[in-house]
C-alpha cells in the first residue's frame, strides 16, 4: 500500500472515530507501528489530527451540513456572477508562459473559462469540468494525473467529477507549477478550509505542497461554513480571492494575518460554464458520455 493511500485510509478512520490508536491501525492496514507513527507525524503536521499517548485524535472541523452537499450542476448556477468575477481576478495574476494547478470545484471552473485568452499556458488538473473549459485551445497544454474518478456523495449526484487517490497524488508530486488556485467547500479564519469530499481535500494538500505559492478562490457563501474534512490551515495562502459581500470581518482577520484578501464586484455579464462531455445522471448517479457540441 502506497503511503498516501495509507495516509487517506487512516484519515476516513479519524473522520468515523474521532481517536485511533497505533496498534488497532497497525493491525487494520497491515503495516508496522513504526510505520504508523510516521504517518500520524505527516497527517499531524497538515493539521488532521493531534497525537496522544498510543496513537492520535482527529482535528477536523466537527460542525457537520445538515443536509446533503448540493448537486454540482445546482452549485455551479449559484454565485455564477460572483465566482465569473473572482476567477477573472485570478486569472489576471497569471502570466503567459506559466504553468499553473486548479484543483477541481465550480469556482475553478469559472477561473478555467476566464484563462481561455491567456496562453501560451501549462494547467495541470485533477477537474474534468475545467478541462471542458479549456480543451480546446491549442495554445494551452492541459496535463492531467489521472487517478481514481472521484464520485463521492453519489446517492445524491453531488461528487465533483475529478481524479482523486494515490495514483493522482504520485502524479502530481513530479510537478512544480508556479501558482496553484485552490477552492474550497467552507471557510473559518479559526479552523481554515475544509472539503466535503476526503479524497478531493488530499488532491487539494497536496497541489498546495508542489505550488510555490497558494491561492485561495472563495465567494461569500463558503465563510463561516466547515463541511466535514480539513485541507489546511488559512496560513497556508498568501492570497486569497472573493467577492464584496464576505464578512467584514473575517476579511480583516485574514488580512491581520498577513494574507492579501482582494475583493471583486459581482460581474454582471457573467456566462454559464461550457457544457460537459462527461456528466452524471442525476437520478442514478451513472457516469454518461454526450458530445458536448
């Protein structure tokens, strides 16, 4: 077993559990205690979990959605002039020539549609809907790690449709973008940005690691919200993107912190994303194939 698979399996236990001990994973994952520790040390210092006496306790956000996390098709019509207007903002931080990362999410898929002027590029991807922003211009060299298709939460069709696991994260490692654009499913200066999909927040640790810089693109509505697994702390970013209606004071938390929060009005031509070649049906949540026209 590969050690970030290793790492996802010991998470999804912290996210059931709350506190694990070294020897019940040991035993579990078929690996030494030596080898456990090392691993609780690695997920202690991206924040997952605090380690005690025999094995660790989970830090991940405890304040769980109520309710299942919205269809992806629903959160992509929502916010659509906010998330056009923060990534056009994104987008005029990157410069021709760059290679760059987008994590998967609606918010990098409205960036996706902005860098369509901007090349010579290089995007490095997990997310299919932004590659269905970008496929087809020459000048933009899209590279993808392949990996697991992520469907998570897909009795309710809500999954990002994405590369995720430990075949995504070995692939990711050979690269060293100059920026990486990361999203996020809720926000708190106190706890930082957490995901509501496990393995979806491992690909997003893991493309802020290989970046020289994080950005971070959130409109108003992910502040205040924790949606269940932890990516990393607010620290992490030294720019942040969103929209005028994020709270006041958060912004001004995150900016005493030392993060440059650039703010952007709602764009009013805002245009919805291209249409998908590969989507889910929304009753049975099957992966189809359409030609995207």
């Amino acid at each position: 077993m590969l050690p970030e698979e290793r790492r996802s399996k010991i998470q999804q236990q912290l996210a059931q559990q709350t506190t694990v001990t070294i020897a019940g994973l040991a035993e579990a994952l078929g690996a030494s205690e030596m080898t456990i520790r090392r691993d609780l040390a690695e997920l202690e210092a991206r924040g997952v979990c605090q380690r005690i006496h025999g094995g660790a306790i989970s830090l991940r956000v405890q304040q769980y959605r109520v309710s299942a996390y919205p269809p992806y098709g629903d959160r992509e019509r929502r916010q659509m002039h906010e998330k056009t207007a923060i990534g056009r903002a994104a987008a005029s931080l990157v410069q021709p020539g760059e290679v760059i990362a987008i994590d998967s999410g609606t918010t990098a898929a409205y960036f996706a549609q902005a860098l369509r002027s901007i090349y010579p590029l290089t995007v490095i991807t997990n997310s299919l809907r932004v590659l269905d922003q970008l496929h087809d211009v020459p000048q933009i060299a899209l590279i993808c790690p392949g990996g697991a298709l992520s469907l998570e939460d897909r009795s309710q069709a809500s999954g990002d449709l994405s590369f995720v696991g430990p075949l995504a994260v070995a692939a990711l490692r050979n690269f060293r973008p100059a920026r990486a654009f990361i999203t996020t499913s809720g926000l708190t200066v106190a706890d930082g940005i957490t995901n509501a999909a496990l393995f979806q927040a491992e690909i997003k640790r893991t493309l802020i690691e290989i970046a020289e810089e994080a950005i971070l693109l959130a409109d108003h509505t992910k502040f205040g919200q924790a949606t269940g697994f932890l990516v990393t702390g607010v620290k992490a970013f030294r720019r942040m993107i969103t929209d005028v209606a994020a709270p006041a004071q958060d912004v001004a938390a995150l900016r005493s912190q030392g993060i440059e929060v650039i703010t952007v009005e709602p764009a009013p031509d805002a245009q919805p994303l291209r249409p998908s070649v590969l989507t889910l049906s929304g009753a049975t949540s099957q992966v189809v194939l359409r030609n995207a026209g």
